[in-house]
C-alpha cells in the first residue's frame, strides 16, 4: 500500500463526492465504496486536478508507473469501474469523458 506523506490532506471534496486517501474510498453521505490501488491512485490525481482535462495515456503512468506500455484500455476499465462505484453510491459528481482527449472529473 502506498504511504502518503503526513503534510498531505487525507480527504479531498468535490461536489458532493469526497474521496478518502487513507482508506482509499469514495463517500457520498453516509455511502462508501473502497477502491482497487490502481483506481485509489486514478482517483486521487483526479481530484488533485479538477476540472482539468487529463489523457489517458497520463492516467496510464498514474496508474501503472512511469514505464506502463499498456494500452489506454486499461485507463477505460478502471474509468468505467470507478463510475460504477460512483453511481452505486448515488454520487452526482461524474469523471466526464472528453472524445479523444482524456477524462474531468467534474460536479453535476
């Protein structure tokens, strides 16, 4: 598991979406759903930059390390999980996809 520094926040809020850092989960109210490491660390860049508009290949590295070689499916998978989290737990922040250039998470 990754150690995250003590001067760095644990929570960070957007919308009505806060994503944990320490346990690795999205809340909405009272609703929390965890997350697989590579969507923890998805996630959290996503909210260390919202409303800017991040590729894929740039979730890649994120995700996977400076070296990944994957394809950007595997950013799509994880996206597509992280959303599914989202909406279960009735969240209307979204990730917004932006065609051919990358994801946003963004408030409803």
């Amino acid at each position: 598991m990754n150690q995250i520094s003590s001067d760095m926040p644990q929570n960070f809020t957007i919308g009505d979406l806060t994503y944990d850092a320490q346990l690795q989960a999205l809340r909405h109210g009272k609703s929390m759903k965890f997350l697989t490491l590579c969507e923890s660390k998805i996630v959290a860049y996503l909210f260390r930059n919202p409303g800017r508009q991040i590729s894929s290949e740039e979730l890649l590295r994120i995700a996977l390390g400076s070296n990944a070689r994957q394809k950007t499916t595997v950013v799509e998978r994880h996206i597509c999980s992280i959303r599914k989290k989202i909406s279960t737990i009735k969240a209307e922040t979204t990730i917004q996809t932006v065609r051919q250039k990358g994801y946003i998470l963004k408030e409803s």
